[in-house]
C-alpha cells in the first residue's frame, strides 16, 4: 500500500524525527533528522534507527530500495523531488503522483535544508 501523507505525518511524530531535505539521515545534537522515506522504513519496521544502511546518501540506501521495491522506482524519486523543491521532473503517473505527496508533506511538516 502506498503511503499517505497521514502516515508520513505519523511516522515523523512516533519516531520523534525531525524533518530534513535533500539528504536521506543526519543525526545531530541528540536529534534525528530524515527524509520521508527513511522516516516510513522506520515506523513500518523495515529497517532500524541505528541501521548505517539508512545514511547512504545515494542510490544504495536501504529506505530507497525498501520503497522503490514495494511501490515503484518513480514515485519514489517523486516524493523525494517534491520534498525537497525540485521542479516537477517527469509526466509519469506514479511520478506526479509521489511528487504531489512529496509536496504536501514538505508543506506540512517544512523540512530543515542542511546548510543551503
């Protein structure tokens, strides 16, 4: 089942993160910062908060994986487009439709942007 942003919001709020653009994990001063889809590895028991596979700034991080396995490469790249204010990329259904949630999670929850 693809993620709505009522769980993307619930998933932020039970694993206390905070949320963070354009990198997948960055823990500081006590405190996890995470994209949406680490954030929903996590609260769906995918993956653990302390797994090293989570930080991977890239392609073989384990949440991308976990996600573009599950629901599809291109609504995942979506939801990371729209959180993290790209243009919309591509005119892709399962594209549009994660770059739309991306979107609407960034505006509800407004991700901290690491040092730009």
């Amino acid at each position: 089942m693809k993620p709505t942003l009522t769980e993307i919001v619930a998933a932020y709020q039970a694993q206390d993160f905070k949320p963070i653009r354009r990198i997948f994990t960055l823990h500081a001063k006590g405190v996890d910062h995470v994209c949406p889809l680490v954030a929903l590895a996590i609260h769906r028991g995918v993956v653990d908060r302390a797994d090293p596979g989570i930080e991977i700034d890239g392609g073989a991080n384990l949440a991308l994986s976990w996600g573009s396995d599950l629901w599809s490469f291109e609504f995942v790249v979506g939801i990371l487009d729209g959180w993290d204010g790209q243009e919309q990329a591509k005119d892709i259904h399962d594209y549009v439709e994660g770059y739309q949630l991306g979107v609407a999670a960034a505006q509800q929850l407004s991700p901290l942007d690491p040092g730009l």
